[in-house]
C-alpha cells in the first residue's frame, strides 16, 4: 500500500486507500460499539469466575464472543493507557505517559480519526482523557468523531461544554443536589445511562455507511456511590473482601517512595468490603446498560454486523495488598482487565482465550476489521486470526508490558512491568527496588520472588523482553514534549 509519512514520522493510510475503503461496500465492514469503562478490574464479570456478581449482559456477549481472560492495559493510569490502545502505541512512543496533558500532541494518529477517514461515522459520550481535564473543558484533537457528547467526572463545576452536566440542567436538575439529597445519583439520572442513551440515539441514526461509537462511562471510578437499586444486591457481609496478607503492609512500606493514591492500610481500617459491594453495583449498572446497547442493535437489525467490543482503562486495588485507588504498581488488579469482543458470525463464539493479549492489539484489530492496512509504526498485533478462528485461540504474544512514567502528580514515579505466560517482573526505576512474582504458584502476588537466586535467569531473561521491546518501540526522532 502506498503511504505518506506525517510530520513526527508515523505512518498514515493514503488517499487512495482511503478511497478504496470507502467504495466497498458497507455490509462487509461491521459497525463498531466500543465501551470502555473507567477504572475496572478484569475479575468482574460473573461468567468469568465472580460468583459474586450479577453481570448478565456482559455474560451474553461473552456466550456470543471471544472473551480474553489474559487482557492486559498498557498503563495503570487513565491517560497513558488510552493514549496507547487509540493509537495501538505504547505510551512512551507516543509520550502520552501523564494523567493531566496540557494538549494531546497528536503524536500518532487515532484509530478513531484513520476509521473516520475510511468512511465510518464515529460518535463518543463521556470520557476522552487524552489531556487536561481538571476543572476545565477538554479540547478536541484530530479524533474522527462527529458527535462529541464530552462527559468527564459528574460535578456541576464544570464551565459550559459538559455534555451530561448540561443534560442534566436541561431536565431542571443539578448533580450535586441530587447527591446531597439522595446520597447517590439514581439510575435514570446516571452519567453511565446517559452515555448508553446517546449511543443507542446514534445507532438508529439513518446512514449509508458503517458507524462507530465510543461509549467511555465514568463507572467504576471513584467516588464508589451507586444507584441504591443495584447497591441492595450486596450485602457488605456477602463480599469476598480484597486479597491481603499482614504481609503487604511491610511489602508496600518498602515502596514508599513510589508513587502511589493511598497508603496501604489494613482492609479493615477502610471497610474494603464496603467499597467492594458499591464497586460491584456499579459494575452492574454498567453490564444493565449494556444490555439496553444489546436489545437496541437487535431491535434495529444491526446485531449481526456489529463488532461489538467491551474493556477498560485499567483497574481498581480496592483494597487488595492494603490499597485502594491506583498509582505506580502493576498487581493484576490494576493492569490486567476485561477484554470481550464480538462480531456474530464472523468471530468464534463462546470461546475463553488464555492467550496474552494488549489494549495495544484493539487498534489493528479494528484496521483489519475494516479493510484498512495496519502501519508499520504499531506496536499492537491484530486480534483477527484468533478471533475469526484461523489461529490457535490460547496463544497471542510471548509476554505483555506496562509502563508508568511519572503519570500522577508530585512524587515522579517510574516503572516498567513485563508479564509472561508464567512470570510477572516490576522494575520501580531509580530505586533499585523490584518485583518477580510466579502467577501459576502465587496468582495473588504476595511472594516478591526478586532477590531469589533460583530466579536469577528469569529475572534476566524478563529484563531483556523488556529492554527489547522499550527499545524497539522509541522514537528515534526529534523529542516532541520538552524533557523527554
């Protein structure tokens, strides 16, 4: 294919191409409903192994799917992770490593804006987090979407341009009195419906093309307040709790200096199976949205063409080794996450893949799903073979990696994670401190295997996957943000 290289480098579908996607038919390109929700853990689902939870739409769209139970983000932290899998690019390649950006630098293009050009019509409700969004309005990048129904986290203090606070004022009603009279926000008023609501608008919109929607609910974040309706599904005292041995507090405390949310505490000390039963209603909530999602497309005759995608950001400690919230760790509660794809009829249905897999590897996979080349510049690997069943579905990619760069701010944290079929080993940079974890023997990650002499070679051979891909993944252009 031929192709022109943009300012910083980066490959971009030609014109040509561009209109060769464009003339084909519509019908041999799905439609794409892509919901990420914020700050989920990927044992949440119940079909998955949570007993605990009532998730019976997510479930279907696993029986109707492919569900990745090795799914891994490429940052602990909103920003970062989002900057990698719209571009299919690590966060360091593409230096959109901070919560709290200034300005999206436009170092790669979005898939969202590649698909956009290609002829589908994209729409978004909720978060895009690819900048600044404390206290201000975020500004548009070259995303692709027609519709921008921009929410961030619900409060009234935003200035004009916040589309659900500015929905909710058009009903007469106000968030924070809601909250303050209710103690929570009710279903029908809840930025989560309210994203659903404007993307089953969008899907029945006329069209002669295909369409794609982001829907980037705020739900499961913190502030853990959901609707009472689905709060009174779990009881505090039917809550597993969070994993936790007297041991984390000591593992933590040898971390201190890097960066995290919250000190590490006893669970007891913050009630964690508190949090822990509002985590799950809010997910529930969310899986009752994407069951309306699901009836729509199959009201409206657009299910069987419909790739329709379900993930997150990166997950939530919630209490787990003592900690709630995120920050520089890479425990399977925060980097590893839901991962459901569907596509009725062309996707393998009801399948578990083991197989390790990316949010880097979404990116591609929606390329190839829409008849468009994949540049070079990616670091993700299409999912297509697996899912359409021409590959083996237990196997993807020798090891998966995690990055946070100084994401939070105040103390300029940085570390690297790199996880194997087996191993999982954290470098915290610039401490000398480290983490080798055996998940087949501890799948809790209570046992730091790092300083073991026995281990001495995997922690090598860990160090170079890792090495290798951090350089076979740079830039070796100009720097595009000062200090990096």
């Amino acid at each position: 294919m031929a192709s022109t290289v943009t300012r910083r480098g980066f490959l971009g579908a030609s014109g040509a191409a561009l209109a060769a996607a464009d003339a084909r038919s519509a019908d041999n390109r799905p439609n794409i409903l892509w919901i990420c929700t914020d700050q989920q853990r990927w044992d949440t689902v119940h079909s998955l192994g949570n007993g605990h939870i009532r998730t019976p739409n997510i479930d279907r769209l696993a029986a109707s799917g492919v569900a990745f139970e090795n799914a891994y983000c490429q940052s602990p932290i909103c920003t970062p992770s989002r900057a990698s899998f719209l571009t299919g690019m690590y966060p360091s390649a593409v230096h959109g490593c901070m919560n709290g950006n200034e300005t999206w630098d436009d170092a790669a293009p979005l898939v969202t804006k590649t698909l956009a050009d290609a002829g589908y019509d994209c729409g978004l409700a909720g978060k895009f987090h690819l900048s600044a969004a404390q206290g201000r309005i975020e500004p548009r990048t070259n995303d692709g979407y027609r519709v921008f129904d921009w929410s961030h986290h619900p409060s009234d203090d935003w200035p004009e341009g916040h589309a659900y606070i500015e929905w909710l004022r058009s009903l007469g009603k106000d968030y924070e009195s809601i909250h303050k009279r209710l103690g929570y926000i009710p279903s029908e008023f809840h930025q989560t419906t309210w994203c659903a609501d404007r993307a089953i608008d969008f899907m029945r919109e006329e069209r002669s093309g295909p369409w794609l929607f982001s829907l980037n609910c705020f739900d499961p974040h913190s502030p853990f307040d959901p609707p009472r309706e689905w709060l009174d599904h779990y009881p505090e005292a039917d809550m597993p709790g969070p994993l936790f041995r007297e041991s984390d507090l000591a593992a933590q405390q040898r971390l201190t200096a890097v960066r995290f949310q919250t000190p590490a505490r006893r669970p007891e000390d913050f009630n964690a199976k508190s949090y822990q039963a509002k985590y799950f209603a809010m997910v529930e909530l969310i899986d009752h949205n994407v069951g309306r999602m699901l009836d729509a497309l199959e009201e409206s005759g657009q299910l069987a063409n419909t790739m329709v995608i379900f993930t997150s950001d990166h997950g939530e400690t919630l209490g787990d080794h003592g900690l709630l919230l995120k920050g520089c760790r890479f425990y399977e509660s925060l980097v590893h996450v839901p991962l459901v794809i569907s596509w009725p009829g062309r996707f393998r249905q009801g399948l578990r893949s083991q197989g390790l897999v990316e949010l880097t590897d979404l990116a591609p996979t929606l390329l190839e799903a829409a008849g468009l080349d994949v540049p070079g510049t990616m670091q993700g690997k299409s999912l297509a073979s697996l899912l359409e069943g021409r590959s083996a579905p237990g196997r993807h990619r020798e090891f998966v990696r995690s990055e946070y760069y100084r994401a939070l701010a105040g103390v300029q944290s940085f570390g690297t994670m790199v996880r194997s079929e087996r191993f999982k080993q954290v470098v915290y940079h610039g401490h000398g401190l480290g983490e080798l974890f055996d998940l087949e023997a501890d799948p809790g990650e209570f046992d730091n295997l790092w300083d073991d002499p026995r281990l001495a070679q995997v922690r090598h051979d860990h160090m170079v996957m890792n090495f290798d891909a951090l350089a076979m993944a740079s830039d070796v252009g100009p720097a595009r943000i000062s200090g990096y």
